[in-house]
C-alpha cells in the first residue's frame, strides 16, 4: 500500500463528518519545533490532509490541537509530547501517537523519515528497570496499514536479560 493509498483508506475509514479538521500547519511546525526533527512525512499528511487526530487503531490518533475531538484521556500531542519529555532519559525524537490503555503506547520516531515506531509497556518489561520504551519492528505505515486492515498487534516489549517470567 502506497502513502496515497494509506491516506484515501484512512479517509474512506473515517468519512468527513466524523472526523476532525486537518491541522492548522502552524501545530505542526510548533510539534516539529519543539521535538527538533520534522514530522515524518506520511504522518504530516494524514495531519494536514485528512484529520487532526482521530486515526489509527480505534480511530485514537491524538491531536494536534485541543479541539472537542477528544480520542482518549491524554492531553493534545505537544503537551502530551512535552510530559514525555520531563522522563529522565527520554530520547527526544519519539513523540507519543495513542494510547492502548493500561499506560501503553504507540509512539513515533520523528528522527526516522520512515516514523519508525516505539512502543511503551510499563506492565511487560522490567518496569523496576525502567525499560517501560522499546523499538518496534513496524514503521508508521506498516502500522497504519494494520490498524485499517483491522490487525491491532499489540507493542510487544521484548524480555531483557536481567528479567525472569513468572
């Protein structure tokens, strides 16, 4: 599935009605400013030419902007991003995307024109590590085409070597 395929099935998912307005350009240069690296650039369209907010897995994508499209608890993008960032260690480029619940995340690389995706689990990987944030084998748009294929792959942290199951 091409980039233009991507943003006329998220289109097609979510019908104009039912989602939000794109963003203004301006929060998105205000994110870019503030994480130091430019939106990926599939991400960029799907904010500036289909919705600000309101897609991915459950039509969850959070905001750019505080509007009354609200898709989950957390905050609009920059200041959920902002709150990410005050995590001793946080690495700077990995911007937050949606919430699965139960504190887990999908995040997204903006250092990777490609938006590599993270995931964070405080639940599954030796939180007593810290190790809550791990790299995932999806980009954005191998993410994007699960979600619309209907395939919600948990982030799945990976076992350290300092961890023991059960």
């Amino acid at each position: 599935m091409t980039e233009d395929e991507i943003i006329h099935a998220i289109r097609e998912r979510y019908p104009a009605g039912e989602r939000p307005p794109t963003a203004p350009p301006e929060a998105v240069a205000e994110l870019e400013a503030a994480v130091g690296y430019p939106m990926p650039p599939l991400l960029k369209r799907i904010y500036l030419e289909v919705a600000d907010g309101g897609f991915g897995r459950w039509g969850e994508g959070l905001s750019l902007t505080d509007t009354d499209y609200r898709f989950s608890e957390a905050d609009p993008l920059l200041a959920e991003y902002l709150s990410w960032r005050r995590r001793p260690g946080y690495p700077p480029s990995v911007v937050p995307l949606l919430t699965w619940g139960c504190a887990i995340w999908s995040l997204v690389d903006f250092s990777t024109p490609e938006g590599r995706m993270w995931g964070w689990d405080p639940n599954a990987r030796c939180p007593w590590h810290g190790e809550a944030l791990f790299p995932e084998e999806f980009t954005l748009a191998e993410r994007l085409r699960g979600w619309l294929d209907g395939v919600h792959v948990f982030p799945a942290a990976p076992i350290g070597s300092y961890c023991t199951e059960g």
